[in-house]
C-alpha cells in the first residue's frame, strides 16, 4: 500500500503507510468512530471503559453483530507515558492540545510522543468550542462530529462506509426536520446532571455551539437553563423556578440503578413533585454527552420521542435494560442497515 495523508486540526497533516491496526483514544467519540468503521478491534485504549461499556452495550443490543470487548482496554484519563511507549500504537487517535492539558502532559510530551511512537490525531474541543491552550492556538480549528468522523475514516481508508452512515444520519436529520412542531409548539426543556438524591444538580445547555449538543440543538426547544452558566450546579429550588415542561437527565442511560433512584426521588420528593417535567411524568434519562457517530444515531431518535411523541412516537417507561426495542415501524432510522454497514456488508 502506498503511504497517504490525512489533514485535520489541530495535528495538521499526518502520514501513514498502513491502516492503523493498534490505536489509543482518550475520548469516547473518537473510539466510537473507529468501532463503526468497523476497526473496533484496533481500540488498545480510552476513559474509563467500564464506565461507556455500560452505554454501548445497551446500544449494540441494538446493532446485530457489532460489538466490543471493553475489557482489557487502558484507561487513559491523563495516561502514563511510558505505558504508551508499552501500548506501542500505530496512532494517537487523541487531540494533542487536549492531551496537553493534562496534569502529567505538556506541549514537549506531546512531541515526544509524536516523533518516537506515533502520530497524533484527534479533536476534542470542538465538543464545546473551549478555547485551545496557547501552544495551539493559531493551529486549531473547530468541526461538527460528523467533519471529524470524516477525518477518521480518511484514517482508516473507510470513505465509502462513512458516506453510507452518514447518508442514514441525512435521512434521520431530515425526519426530524421536517416534523418539528412550530417553535412557539415546543417545551420549554432542562438538561441536567444529578445524584439520586437531587441534593447536586449539574446544567447543560440544549442550544448553541459544539458537538455535545448534536443530539439535542436539532430540535429547537426552549432551553430552561439557558441563563445559568454551562457545567454549574444549581439547586432543587431553582429547578422549580425555572419550572421545565420536560427534564432531560445526562448520564442516567448508563446507570440503571441510578436512573431508577433519581425518578423515584423526582416523584417522591415534594418540592420535585411542584415541576411541571416531574407532574407531567415527562423526566427522561439521556445517554452520555461525549458520544461519537453511533450514540448520536441512537440519542437523535431517543430525544425526539421524549420531546415529540406525537410526531415521532413515545419513548417507554424506561427503567433500565437495552436500549428500546422498537419496532420497525417506530425506528426513524434502520438498525439493520446500520449494523450491516458496520459489519461492512453494504
């Protein structure tokens, strides 16, 4: 095979000689990247794998034959350096100014590893539009999820794959378009973070720029938090001020346990109980904000039936297990074509 190049920011331009057979992520978007390319096999490395294995697995019960074996992967939240040059990977799929941040990385480690290993190849601020360490500043760029998937299959010599996902993903996008209700017809929505006990109640917002939002800026709603600052902690109190139609809870997709304990507070606390969301029986889990491709997929059609079911069908009275089994009729995109681009038959 005759060496190529990919370019993306903020690496620049990266040369390979082969399809990268051992890759080290940090981030969960880039590994679910590289696992719907069909290279899930290559994965050495990411954050807390039993931490995300308790949302994919939930999703490829979905997906017939895709599936990943978190196990033995590194956990490479602020990775150790030495254990890179033990993993030995053929890429970096990480964003080196990301990496650079780290409390054991600096720009030189950075380099280091970039020349005596191999490349590196990622971007993660593009989920919030955070501004770049100075080091990288004149070089970075922002993407949406998908431009950066783009990148990845370049990668992996795995255009025409990406370009079959990705027409599912226009298809999704334009069914969910064209069934928005008018802007003055949609719920005023919180997204939110909590502990089971609602006593730390982290915000999010559903509008604005960054790839963390891909999965809830599509629907236009009012955001009921969109005046308190992203990422800080308000109280009960300010939840029943704001008094949201609809509660979306992050991270509670994955947890089972938690999620039940979190409802069963919303409903049982009295001071919850005076929130229209809590009132209306309208307190949805959400998966994680850091997805790539595949949970995008999934978490477009799970918010669409938690904000819209009359346009688009309800979402159950989950309480945990797989993600939903809808019928084909109830899909808005088909998970038997999906799965059989991942398994490369397509």
């Amino acid at each position: 095979m005759e060496s190529y190049s990919v370019t993306m920011a903020p690496a620049g331009t990266i040369e390979l000689d082969e399809v990268p057979k051992s890759v080290f992520t940090v981030l969960v978007h880039h590994a679910d990247m590289v696992v719907a390319l069909g290279h899930g096999d290559a994965l050495n490395a990411m954050y807390s794998p039993s931490n995300f294995e308790g949302n994919y697995d939930k999703l490829l019960e979905r997906l017939n034959g895709v599936s990943v074996d978190w196990s033995n992967l590194y956990n490479s939240w602020n990775p150790d350096k030495e254990t890179l040059y033990e993993l030995d990977s053929d890429l970096h799929l990480a964003d080196p100014a990301y990496v650079s941040t780290m409390d054991a990385w600096d720009t030189a480690d950075v380099e280091e590893v970039q020349t005596e290993i191999a490349p590196w190849f990622g971007n993660s601020l593009s989920r919030n539009h955070s501004e770049p360490p100075a080091d990288w500043a004149d070089q970075y760029q922002y993407y949406s999820l998908w431009d950066i998937f783009g990148k990845v299959a370049q990668v992996f010599r795995e255009q025409e794959r990406y370009e079959a996902l990705s027409d599912v993903k226009t298809t999704l996008d334009s069914t969910i378009s064209s069934s928005l209700p008018a802007s003055d017809n949609r719920p005023q929505t919180a997204r939110i973070m909590t502990t089971p006990e609602l006593d730390t109640i982290w915000t999010f917002h559903m509008n604005g720029p960054g790839f963390i939002r891909s999965h809830t800026r599509p629907f236009g709603v009012p955001d009921a938090l969109s005046d308190v600052e992203e990422s800080s902690t308000i109280d009960l109190e300010t939840l029943v001020e704001t008094d949201p139609e609809v509660i979306l809870v992050e991270n509670a997709f994955a947890r089972s346990d938690d999620w039940r304990a979190v409802k069963k507070e919303f409903h049982n606390d009295p001071v919850a109980g005076e929130i229209s969301a809590v009132k209306n029986d309208q307190v949805y889990p959400l998966s994680a904000r850091y997805g790539g491709p595949i949970m995008n997929l999934f978490q477009l059609e799970m918010v669409s039936k938690q904000l819209y079911p009359e346009q688009f069908g309800e979402w159950p009275d989950y309480d945990g297990g797989p993600y939903p089994d809808f019928s084909k009729e109830e899909q808005l995109f088909d998970r038997e074509q999906v799965a059989n681009i991942i398994n490369g038959d397509f």
